[in-house]
C-alpha cells in the first residue's frame, strides 16, 4: 500500500500566536513608538484576515512584502509616518521567526513519528503571510521537525497557495511521480485552506480542531472514508486505521 500524509505548519505542528506577536514586535520597534503596540497588533489581525479571505476566494499568493507595503499604506492614511525600509523590516521578520523559542504541538510532532513508522511519505504544505517560508523551514530546522519529513513545500515556492489544487497535486508528483497513492490525507487546522482544499484536490482529509469548534467529540468520521476531524492527533492511529481498512475494503 501507497499512503502519504501531508501537513500543515502554523497552527498544526506550531503555535502560530508568538510569531504573529513577534511580527508586531519588529514592525512596532521599526517605527521607533510612533504607532501605539495594540494599533500595530489590530493591523496584523484585520491584515492576516483579509489575505485569508484573499486565498479562499481567490487562491491568490499574497508575498509577504507586499503585505507589508499594504500595512505601510494604512499606517499613513491614519496619519502615522510608517517611513520603514519594507525589505529591511522583512529581513528582521523572517530573522525573528525563525529564531523563535517555542515548542511545537507536542500531538503533531508524535503524529509525524507515527506516520513515518507505519511506512507514509511524510511532506509539509504551507502558505506565507507575514514571513517568507525561508523563517519557517529554518525554525523546523532548529526545532528537529524538518528531520523527521520528506518535503517542505511553500506556496512562494510553488506560486500556489492552499486551498487551490495545484499545491496538493505538486506535493504529491514530488513526493510519488506519477504514483498515485493508495492513502493521501492531508492534515491541517484550517476549515478552509486545510479541510476542504484537500477534498477539492480529491484526497482525504483530517482537521485538527483543539478548540472544539466544529465538533466535541475527539474523532469525527464526516465523511466515510474520505475526511475526519479531530480534537487531537493523538487520535491519528484511528484516522490512519479508517482510511487504510476503506482501502482494504475497496480491493476486497
């Protein structure tokens, strides 16, 4: 049997709250004070929402210093005089994330040991916003998680961004050629980017719900052998057990 699993980063494997603090800590030590901290801290938020929306409706890839020149253009239309160098402070961003000192998801981590005990091509997608992927690869890096997987693919790598198809299908050529897998899931904690972008693709997909939001119980079968969710990917063996026994089923 052909299985792989891919997974997202921020807010899957990382926690993704200290590094959009960080990203305020630069922008706002760039402005030398003149924006009050909580201004800064409510631009990151309204920013990261409105390139989310951007990617789900129109699967667009934002580069993360145009996200910065855009935040620049907003800072002065309130009269705030945001003269930062938007190369220098993208620099700084990408140097602080990367360097950051944090614990990954203690469930995602196991989860990838897991998977790739049980024989699955393990790969990472994941999109940019305020950092280049450069930050992200080198903090998995240090971190010991980029060790543990096959491939690392960023959407300012590829020029795609999830939710869209091409960014699954290129995980999968890289990681199979022209295999198609018997078992593809995809692995992420957004309803949108992560969930329904694997199932547009037509594989299998799991959500990883730590908040409760869509479901209370710890492992939700939505979708006959196609798509879970979870609270916790401590119960990843029971995802894995599903999809292959459908597989089984299916050659039966």
């Amino acid at each position: 049997m052909i299985k792989m699993i891919t997974l997202d980063v921020w807010g899957t494997i990382l926690p993704v709250e200290p590094a959009l603090k960080t990203v305020v800590d630069v922008i706002y030590k760039s402005l030398g004070g003149r924006a009050p901290f909580q201004t800064l801290q409510a631009l990151v938020n309204e920013e990261r929402r409105k390139i989310k929306l951007a990617r789900r409706e129109k699967h667009e890839v934002v580069p993360p210093v145009y996200v910065l020149l855009d935040m620049q253009r907003q800072l002065r239309s309130r009269g705030i005089n945001a003269a930062f160098d938007v190369y220098q402070v993208q620099e700084a961003i990408d140097q602080a994330v990367g360097s950051l000192e944090i614990a990954p998801e203690g469930d995602a981590v196991e989860a990838i040991k897991l998977a790739k005990d049980e024989g699955y091509k393990i790969g990472i997608i994941s999109n940019v916003l305020f950092w280049r992927s450069r930050a992200t690869k080198r903090l998995l890096e240090s971190l010991g998680i980029a060790q543990l997987v096959d491939l690392q693919l960023y959407a300012d790598d590829v020029g795609y961004v999830k939710p869209s198809v091409q960014i699954f299908e290129a995980a999968r050529q890289i990681l199979l050629g022209d295999v198609v897998p018997d078992v593809y899931l995809h692995i992420g904690d957004d309803m949108y980017e992560d969930f329904l972008g694997a199932l547009m693709a037509s594989y299998g997909a799991v959500l990883v719900d730590r908040h409760g939001v869509y479901v209370k119980k710890e492992f939700v079968e939505s979708i006959p052998c196609r798509a879970y969710i979870v609270r916790s990917l401590k119960t990843l063996p029971l995802v894995l057990h599903a999809a292959e026994s459908c597989v089984k089923e299916a050659s039966l």
